[in-house]
C-alpha cells in the first residue's frame, strides 16, 4: 500500500505549522528525482477574486524553500478558467494570484500561467482512457521536469470533492480539455447577450460560428470545441453547456491526469491541505463555512492514496454546525453526500485505480 504522509495542526514553539510543511516535503525525497537546474511546477489553485479559502500563500514559500535548495528552478502555475471570471485569461489571472497573496515578496517565486494569454496552448497526449483516447494538457505544465501538486482538499459540486486528482487532471488541461470534461457537445450563444460584433467568427478556427439576424450562431457539426470563442466574447455572451454526466466527468478528468502524469509517474508529488474544508470550489468569488474542523496535511507520491486518505479524514469528523451540510453529521458519515446526494465521489477514485494512477488502499504515516 502506498504511503500517505499526515500532519495534524498542532504546533508548538520549536515546531511551527511552516516546519510541519517542511517536514512533509522532505518525506517525499524529492532530491532523488529533481535535479539541478529543473524547471519545477508548483501546481495550485490561485482562488477567485473574493474567496478566502484557497492555500495560504506562505505555505508555498515553505515548498519553494526546499525545491530551491535542491539547486531547481520553481514556479507557481495554473491554467485559465473555463468560465468567465478573475482567473479567464493570464492578466487577469496573475493580478487575482498578487492580490490574493501570491506575489514574489512573499512566496519568492515567479508566476507563471500555463496554457498562454487565454488557456488555447497545449500538448495533445495519446492515451489508453476509458472514454478518451487523447487529452489537451497546457504546454508549461507539459514541459516542466517535475510537478508538486499542492491543494487545497474540499467539496465540489460536480465530483463531490476537489483533491490531487482535479488539481492534476481538470487544473492542467487546456480551455479545450476542460470543455471536453465539462461539456458533452459545444459552447451556445446566449442571444440576449450578442452584440454581432463578429468577434468570435474571427477568432474560431473552425469556422464555426455564423451570423445570423445579426447575432453569432455556432454550427455544432463543424465546432470542434475548442472553447476559443468562450473566453473571446466581450458580452459573455457564449456559455459552455454544462450537461456532462458526474460520472462521465469524473472519468475524463481523471484520464485528462493520467495525460499529465504519462511518461513521468515518478516525477509528480502531492500535497493536500485539509483545512477550511470548503463545500464548493475556490472557483467561486465567496466561501461557505468550512464542514468539519481544520484537520491537518498530508503529502504522497500517490494521487490516488492521497485523496482517498483525505476523503476518509473528512467523513472520520463530525460535521460543524451552521454549514452547508442540513443537521449535525456524526464520525463516518458521509460528508461530501450530504452536501452532493447525487454524486458519487468514489467514481474518481475507483476510476483512476483503473487506469493505473495509483491504489485506493494506503498507510496512513503520522509525521
């Protein structure tokens, strides 16, 4: 079984939360496969203008600190949102990630935003997936020489909760590889919205897009689902169907990951911080209050194992009063149920065993 590295959030004067950090990063013996002079990806999750859930900022210092000493060069990334908001393109994305407190004075390490100004650049990786046989993974993300994944571990409202498998698999895809997970055809175009100003005809390279009556149409046919013209509207007036099934969504963003894990398994560590255990995404500009209590850090090789042993931390607490969750949940409940009765969170797990990302099983090790 694989091992899962634990830290609760005691502390004590010689022994801060900052060490604890520390401590665990040094567990995954990152010296024996990051090399001098590496580019090292630090994978995250910035958080939307008006969020205050999403990693603290000095945790990351304390990443880069010993990436650093192993003589590697770090850098902060995330890919562009599929939707409309702070995080669409990369100016926005790097003004949200400073405000938010992820500039160089604190964390000492460069932004840099994966998949270009606006999420179009990407590697195509074959795959042997269940349902896909290709995925769209952003170029930086691609060429990096290794990839620490550090997340914050909370709900979701399309996969139950959000860990080390969505960090990798639907947080490094492109605009295109993410419409591919969310989406089962092509963007619509909302005409109350149109303005006709023609400018997603000239940036879809399908031509797909028509105008009709003085508003833009997409022909499903020949729209290869790049997403281009989501991000590319001034009006927001192009909107992504969300009609993917959770299950089918689970599965292609968990074989987006195995995309990004191809060809360098032994290059790729985890971290997961479970804390302020959010019941919905750090995509959105506000958080709920958290459902359990702040229970600690844990950090593996094994995306699988890491998030299994999350999820079950989680459903092992009793829920906290006045949150999303109806009534007070006892120890081995199931938490992420209780917010999200129709989704079943075990498909990501289940299916990313199948497709040889990791094991459900793991060794829980107190550090």
């Amino acid at each position: 079984m694989a091992k899962v590295y634990f830290t609760d959030m005691r502390s004590r004067p010689k022994r801060n939360l900052l060490d604890k950090v520390e401590d665990l990063v040094s567990r995954l013996k990152l010296g024996r496969k990051v090399k001098k002079n590496d580019l090292v990806a630090i994978k995250l999750h910035f958080g939307e203008l008006g969020n205050v859930a999403y990693l603290r900022p000095v945790f990351l210092r304390s990443v880069v600190k010993k990436v650093k000493e192993l003589g590697a060069r770090p850098f902060l990334t995330d890919t562009n949102t599929l939707y409309t908001g702070s995080r669409s393109d990369a100016v926005t994305h790097i003004t949200t990630a400073i405000h938010n407190g992820f500039d160089y004075s604190c964390v000492e390490c460069p932004i840099v935003i994966a998949g270009g100004l606006r999420g179009l650049t990407g590697i195509k990786i074959p795959i042997k997936g269940g349902l896909l046989k290709e995925v769209t993974i952003a170029r930086e993300i691609v060429e990096a020489d290794s990839i620490i994944f550090m997340t914050h571990f909370k709900g979701h409202e399309l996969t139950g909760f959000g860990g080390a498998l969505k960090n990798m698999g639907m947080g490094c895809a492109t605009r295109e590889g993410k419409l591919v997970q969310h989406s089962t055809v092509g963007p619509k175009v909302n005409v109350d919205l149109c303005k006709g100003c023609k400018l997603c005809m000239d940036y879809c390279p399908a031509k797909a897009i028509k105008l009709q009556a003085k508003k833009a149409t997409i022909e499903g046919h020949t729209c290869i689902g790049c997403g281009e013209c989501v991000g590319i509207c001034p009006a927001q007036a192009i909107e992504i169907q969300w009609n993917e099934d959770p299950g089918n969504l689970q599965k292609k963003m968990v074989e987006h990951a195995l995309g990004v894990m191809k060809g360098r398994e032994d290059k790729c560590f985890f971290l997961n911080f479970v804390m302020q255990v959010s019941p919905a995404c750090d995509c959105y500009g506000h958080n709920d209050a958290a459902i359990v209590r702040d229970i600690g850090m844990a950090a593996s090789s094994d995306p699988v194992s890491i998030d299994a042993a999350c999820s079950d931390l989680v459903n092992n607490e009793e829920s906290m009063p006045g949150t999303a969750i109806k009534g007070l949940l006892a120890k081995g409940e199931d938490k992420w149920r209780a917010i999200y009765p129709s989704i079943d969170w075990n498909v990501q797990l289940d299916h990313a065993e199948k497709m040889g990302l990791g094991e459900k099983a793991y060794t829980l090790v107190k550090v």
